[in-house]
C-alpha cells in the first residue's frame, strides 16, 4: 500500500490499477518506493518462473538459496547498466504538473544467467527514487546474505539506515504491592540482580537512586511509587 503523504511506500504481488497510478504520481513528487515481486508495469513484469539462485550486486553475491521471479527484465553484462526490456527513463510528473522523469539502472542480475532481477530508478535530487526487487525476501528465511542484500537495498538506496540500529531502553520499574511483607519475602529470597543474557533486573532499596535504565538493564524501585501515582488508591479501586 502507498500512502500519498510518507515519505516510503511498498508495492507488492499485483498491484490495482488505482494504486500504480498513485505509486507513480508519488515518485514524481519526490517519494521513496520499495516494489517487490509485482507483476505489472511499470513495477514488474508477469513471472515466467520462479528459481533459486543467487544474486550478484556491487562486489558481493548471496548464496545460492534465494527463491527468485524470472519476469523478462533481460539479461545483463555489466551492473548500472539500463536493463533491456525496461524503459530507460519513466515519465512522472509531480503534483504541479512539472517533469520528474526516473533513469533506471541495474542493481541486481543472477550469477548464473546474468539475468536483471534488481532495478533502480532515480529522479535525481528533486525526482524520487524506486526499488523494482523480484527476490522473495520473505522466502529466504535465516539466510544472512539475503538480510544483507535487503538492508544494503534499503541502506543505499532508500536511505533507511538499518545498520546502526539503537536498542529501545527500558524505564525505571517499579515493585508494588498492599503487602510490605509479601513484597520483604519477595526480595529477601532473590538475589539483588537478576541476570540472563541480555537482561538484568536490579532491585532498587527505598531511598536509593540506582542505576538508570538502559537497552539491558531494568531497575525495580522497591517500596517507591512513580508520580502522580497512589499506591494505596490503585488497590482499593481495584479489591
């Protein structure tokens, strides 16, 4: 689905004619647009087959496990070149009506047969820009050369950066209860830290200020409330 206000949108499988029309006037306002596996023009081509194999782009190549469409793009020597039976430029224009046109190039060809699976097209600065991928993504389950593929597509091409992704923090917790006792024998029989992998839980003493939260650390305030929060009026809403 594309949406006409975000700045990226997907296209996939087959899309309705409504939504190519929208998809293109969107490039021509300077969007980003990922299309994978479509089957009609401009974004795809019916599929004659699918096959495995693996893809060739820049200086790398994944592992021969991917499940790809064979959809008559053409066969290829070199990469950045124009595809074949793709036309060089899409004619777009933008929402005032002035000229966007788009260049494809090659991205992405099989190793085996040299055959156009990955094209880009670039409206230059103020022009948008489009990723036409006939590689089952959602196929090559584990493989990590095809994860690498996806995020040098959407890293390069798309400007996503998913190569430095910040892990979301946890905030401070806090251990409640309408029984200091329970809570008492609660604490007395654990230790202060938990500790896993990629998780440890620090119980916090009343009074103290403890560590602050991280993407792996999770302090528990004992016997403290948060603000603007009555621990005596929370449990007798809800006896």
């Amino acid at each position: 689905m594309v949406k006409k206000n975000c700045p990226i949108g997907c296209l996939r499988a087959d899309p309705k004619p409504k939504s190519r029309e929208t998809s293109i006037h969107f490039l021509g306002d300077g969007g980003r647009l990922f299309a994978w596996c479509c089957e009609t023009p401009p974004f795809g081509l019916p599929a004659y087959n699918d096959v495995n194999g693996s893809v060739v782009y820049g200086s790398s190549q994944t592992q021969p496990l991917m499940s790809l469409r064979n959809c008559g793009w053409g066969t290829v020597k070199d990469l950045n070149s124009v595809p074949p039976n793709f036309p060089k430029v899409l004619e777009t224009n933008n929402s005032e009506g002035i000229p966007r046109p788009l260049t494809a190039t090659v991205f992405g060809k099989t190793a085996e047969m040299s055959e156009s699976v990955i094209l880009i097209l670039d409206g230059g600065a103020l022009g948008g820009k489009a990723v036409l991928s006939q590689v089952h993504f959602e196929d090559s389950g584990k493989d990590e050369s095809t994860a690498t593929l996806l995020t040098t597509i959407l890293n390069q091409n798309l400007g996503l950066n998913c190569l430095n992704i910040k892990a979301p923090e946890y905030e401070i917790g806090f251990l409640l209860g309408d029984d200091d006792k329970r809570i008492e024998k609660f604490l007395s029989s654990n230790p202060p830290r938990l500790e896993q992998p990629k998780l440890v839980v620090e119980f916090v003493p009343r009074g103290e200020q403890g560590p602050k939260p991280t993407h792996d650390l999770f302090p528990v305030h004992c016997f403290e409330e948060p603000k603007n929060f009555s621990t005596a009026n929370y449990f007798r809403v809800t006896d």
